[in-house]
C-alpha cells in the first residue's frame, strides 16, 4: 500500500469513526434511561443523597449531560452529546497531532539524506545499490 493510500484509509476510518460518535451522541443518546445511576441508587437507599453537594461545575452549560437553556430534554442531552464528541476529538487529535511531531523531532532520530540525486539515482553503491560490484552483479558487502 502507498504512503497516499494508507493515509486515505485512515482518513476514511476516522471520519467513519467520528460519524459513528455523534449519530451515538446526537441521537441514540436521547434514549438513553432517565433513571439514576448506580451510585446516586445506592446513595438514595442508603440515604445519604440529600448531603451531595453541587460541584464547582454546576452552573455551566453542559452541566448534568445536557445544554442549559434548550426545553426539550432529548435535544438538549443530544447537542451536549455533540459538543462533546468533538471536545474530545480535538484535543485528541490535538495530543496526537503533538506526540507525532515530538516523535518527528525525538533524540537518535535520523534525517533523511540531502544532496543533488535525482529519482532515477539509486543512491550510494550504483545501480544495485550497497555491495554490489561496478556491473551490479551481487558481490557480498564488504565486511
């Protein structure tokens, strides 16, 4: 597989893939149980959930997995869902996008060769490439 080609692959997965997110966040989402989760059950019989707290986080719009302000309880957990999935696709691809430069960048990390060869030169050792002798015969590498 080409260089091009592998990269079309892994655009197609990743945008199949981020489809996949918000169809899930967008819409599957709205379906999701209206009933508490585990640990507010068990705090609601073992009755202790009228001391929680709201956290620091209580105010702001995509607080309790919806958007605040929007009346419709579906569409609102649904377009938090959105906001999200591509919060989280960002800073990933964000991070990812980072290390692969770090990489790029990293100790012991060998550049490619500079100098005037042309596509049709082979590079060092003619035209059957390192150990091979002047007809480009197989002579063994020099050891």
């Amino acid at each position: 597989m080409t260089a091009g080609g592998a990269r079309r692959g892994n655009t197609r997965f990743v945008v199949a893939g981020l489809f996949v997110a918000f169809v899930l966040a967008g819409f599957v989402s709205g379906y999701a149980s209206s009933h508490p989760d585990g640990l507010e059950k068990v705090a609601e019989e073992k009755g202790f959930l009228g001391q929680a707290d709201d956290h620091a986080f209580a105010n702001w719009p995509l607080a309790d997995y919806a958007v605040s302000g929007i009346g419709n309880e579906r569409l609102a957990g649904g377009v938090a869902g959105v906001i999200g999935v591509s919060i989280a696709f960002v800073v990933g691809g964000l991070l990812v996008f980072g290390a692969v430069r770090l990489r790029s960048r990293g100790p012991g990390r060998a550049s490619a060769p500079t100098g005037d060869r042309g596509p049709d030169d082979p590079g060092p050792g003619g035209p059957g490439g390192v150990g091979t002798d002047a007809a480009g015969a197989g002579a063994a590498p020099a050891a």
